[in-house]
C-alpha cells in the first residue's frame, strides 16, 4: 500500500441526528433491525467522543479518515472546540430547523476558518424541511453503505 494521508473527519449535530448510523454504515457495519431493537427507543446514546479509523480508496489513492463521531448535545461541551480546531473536515447533521440552528451556533462559535464544513439533512421518514442548507440529504436508516461512499467522494 502507498502513503496514506490521514484526515480528521468531525460529526457534529444534535443527540439522535444519525451521525452514529452514519459512522456504522461507513464502516460497512450491517445495521438491521435486530441492532436497532437492542437500543433504547431505537437510540444508541454516544457518549462522550468515538473515534473510528477508516482506510478510503479514492482516485487509486488511499485514505485514513479518523472519523470523530462527537456525542449529542454538543452546544454545551468543551469538545467542540478541541476537535473542531484538530478537524479538516465537519459534517453537521440535522434533520429540523430547530437541530440546524443548534449546530450552526456551535459551529460559528468553535469552528476554525481553515476546516471544511458539510451540511448532511437526515429526512427521517422521509420528512423533508430545512434542506436549501444541505450539502447532502440522505435518510440514514435507508441508505446503502455505497451512499456514504459518494459522501466521502464529495468531500475529498
């Protein structure tokens, strides 16, 4: 294998956006409905930081995307601002006006001029409001794993 450049990849938004889905999914994990029913009300609380490494094959060049899947509630946290300033590239997930203007505040208020921020609107049950702000609009519980490649196509 080649050099492999590493990116550091921060999901930020609100508790229960689908940034952990969206991490799984990524990582070509098989999320069905068993794992959704061994969660409370169809929700895995991260708590706190994850990190997952990811190797990514774009353009016949390889990838190490560091995704830091940051907890809910991020408006209140310290961590923000640490892995915003260490981010090259943010995705911000929401799926309402409310979330939207949430994570917005956040990252105004901690986000450095010098990382690349994505807007990602989950249309849960194909609910579709506040999308003219997405960058991409998925519904993360229907999506393929194909789908979040062409995310990571986007963002390189």
């Amino acid at each position: 294998m080649t050099d492999i450049k590493t990116i550091q990849l921060l999901l930020v938004g609100e508790a229960k956006t689908g940034k952990t889905l969206f991490t799984k999914k990524a990582l070509g994990y098989d999320v069905d409905d068993h794992v959704l029913n061994h969660c409370i009300d169809g929700y895995y609380p991260t708590m706190g930081v994850e990190v997952h490494p990811h190797i990514y094959q774009y353009d016949y060049e390889y990838y190490r995307f560091n995704i830091w899947e940051l907890g809910g509630k991020i408006k209140n946290t310290n961590e923000a601002h640490y892995f915003s300033k260490c981010s090259e590239k943010i995705i911000a997930f929401y799926s309402n006006k409310d979330e939207y203007d949430k994570v917005t505040e956040t990252l105004n208020k901690y986000v450095q001029e010098t990382s690349d921020i994505y807007y990602l609107y989950n249309k849960k049950n194909g609910n579709q409001v506040m999308t003219e702000h997405a960058d991409f609009i998925l519904d993360l519980q229907n999506c393929s794993h194909q789908d979040i490649c062409d995310i990571f196509d986007t963002i390189m």
